[in-house]
C-alpha cells in the first residue's frame, strides 16, 4: 500500500512564494512523497524561467507585447498547469508545466521578433553611512535589479519623489529660492520638552 504524505508534508510543499502557482482555491488531494517532490521540482523549474523572463523582459511586461490571441493562449496554459497542480495530479502537472515551459519560450521569441526591446536598467549608486542605496526610474527596472543579491536599497524615481514631497518641503523651497545648491546634511528640528513639539526653527 502506497503511504500518503503528512499534512504537514503537505502544507510544506506549497508554504512561500510562488510566481507559477497564485493561492490555492480548493483543497490539494493527497499525493505520495514522490508525486509531491516532483510537483515541487516542476514548480521550481518554472518559477526559475518566470524569474529570468521577469529580469529580461520586466514584471509582467512580457505578455503584453505579444498579439492577442497569444497572451490568451499563454493565460490558458498557465491556468490548466495551476488547475493540474491543484488537483493533486502529478502526471497531468508533468504535462502542462511541459507546455506552460514551452509558453514562455513562445513569448519571448515572439517579442524578440516583434522588435521589442528588453528591460535595460539604468542604476546610480551611494553610500550613506554603512548603507548603499540604488536609485532607478521604474519599478520594473527596480525589480529587475533585486534579484543579483546584492545588498543594497533600491529606490524608484516616483519614490523619492513621493517621501521628498512628504518630509522635505523646506528643502525643496531652497532649491527653488537658491539654484543649484547642494544638501550637504540633513538634521531632524529640536525637540522641545515642555511640550512635545519639534520647535519651529
């Protein structure tokens, strides 16, 4: 008689993240400790060329150069392999991660021969303090650099833009009244004791 994995086995094959597989909708039949860690290799597999797209291409920005009718033949297959696992059939995974592998080698040739252009990063770098910060223009560039491993922030344009325009108005106001000049140092304003408040000056 096969034995059927643990719950908790169970559970642990689907625990983190996945860029293959959304949250499960239904409950997963119960498959043997070789079904389950195939399943899981096969979703692997996939996030690892989701990912490589992803930083090629930019986050969900793939599909949306190609015509039509092949990002609704792509969606297709990507719902037949998240139905498949699911559904707790290893063969039928086996099958449509297959397919869902070829879907996305069919993108990609398709934008490169529509004359796409792939997601060219453009990053500056500082230091400040023990800190390095890298600033981008997009999020899809931001995301694209995320993945090399290296530690540092990483910061979008409208980012900056959103906490300058939230915290820094005094300082935009002297960019505006004195051209050109540079922030050398940034203080927070004294505290005033008796009442809480930052003083005014």
């Amino acid at each position: 008689m096969k034995k059927q994995p643990k719950t908790g086995e169970k559970r642990k094959m689907y625990r983190g993240g996945s860029r293959s597989l959304p949250k499960c909708p239904t409950p997963v039949q119960k498959m043997s400790r070789a079904d389950v860690a195939m399943v899981r290799a096969i979703i692997d597999g996939l996030d690892h060329m989701a990912v490589e797209m992803e930083m090629k291409w930019g986050v969900d920005r793939l599909r949306l150069l190609v015509p039509p009718d092949l990002r609704k033949r792509f969606d297709e297959q990507r719902q037949l392999f998240v139905d498949a696992v699911w559904g707790g059939d290893a063969v039928e995974t086996q099958i449509q991660g297959a397919a869902l592998e070829r879907g996305w080698r069919a993108l990609d040739q398709a934008a490169t021969d529509a004359g796409a252009k792939p997601l060219d990063p453009v990053v500056w770098e500082t230091r400040i303090g023990d800190r390095v910060l890298a600033v981008v223009r997009t999020a899809a560039e931001a995301h694209a650099i995320t993945g090399d491993g290296r530690a540092r922030e990483v910061w979008t344009m409208e980012e900056i833009a959103r906490v300058l325009a939230a915290f820094s108005q005094q300082v935009g106001e002297a960019k505006q009244v004195f051209p050109g000049c540079e922030v050398v140092d940034v203080r927070p304003p004294p505290f005033n004791e008796a009442t809480g408040d930052d003083l005014p000056f």
